[in-house]
C-alpha cells in the first residue's frame, strides 16, 4: 500500500510537470507568434515603403528630365531674337501681333 502510494504520487508530480510545461511551451508560442506577426507587419510596411520610394524615384527622374528641357529651352529663348520669341509667343501662346488676323486651319 505503502508502494501504491509512491506510485501515484510520482505519478500525479510527473502529470503536473507535464501540465506545467505544456502550458510554458503554449504560453511561449503565444507570445513568440506576437513576435512573429509584428515582423511580418514590419516586413510588409518596408516593402511598401520600397516600392514607394522607386516609384518617387522615377518620377523624380522624368521631372528632372523635363526641368532639363525647359532650362534649355530659356536659354536658347535668352539667346534668340525678337523673332525667334515672337514665333514662340505665337506657337505657345497663340498670340498674335496688332492688326493681325488669325486663321486656325
């Protein structure tokens, strides 16, 4: 009986061990799939933000492109004369000089 006792004992402590350290290992889960899904997010967000950022880069790029153009295109207007602007005024503008008329073909 004595046995029996020691027995059970033993085996109820083992249970409890058992119990206690199924419960850590789940609490650990819980708290590393936290962990986890905060990377993901993470993970996600600098993604986005890298795809962002090559789509400004890009853009940034045709602006300086078009920037670029029209630098020239003032300086070459700087350089020019009376009638290179007034071609321009005319072109761009749709200006047209004192007792001119305008035909739009």
């Amino acid at each position: 009986m004595q046995l029996t006792k020691i027995t059970a004992k033993k085996a109820l402590m083992t249970t409890v061990k058992f119990v206690l350290m199924l419960v850590a290992f789940v609490g650990l889960l819980i708290l590393n799939w936290n962990t986890w899904k905060k990377d993901y997010q993470q993970e996600q967000t600098i993604i986005s933000l890298q795809e962002q950022l090559l789509i400004q880069q890009r853009e940034h790029v045709d602006i300086k492109e078009t920037n670029a153009k029209l630098r020239s295109r003032i300086n070459s207007l700087k350089r020019g004369s009376i009638e290179m602007l007034e071609e321009e005024a005319r072109d761009s503008f749709g200006m047209v000089k004192e007792g001119e008329t305008f035909y739009d073909f």
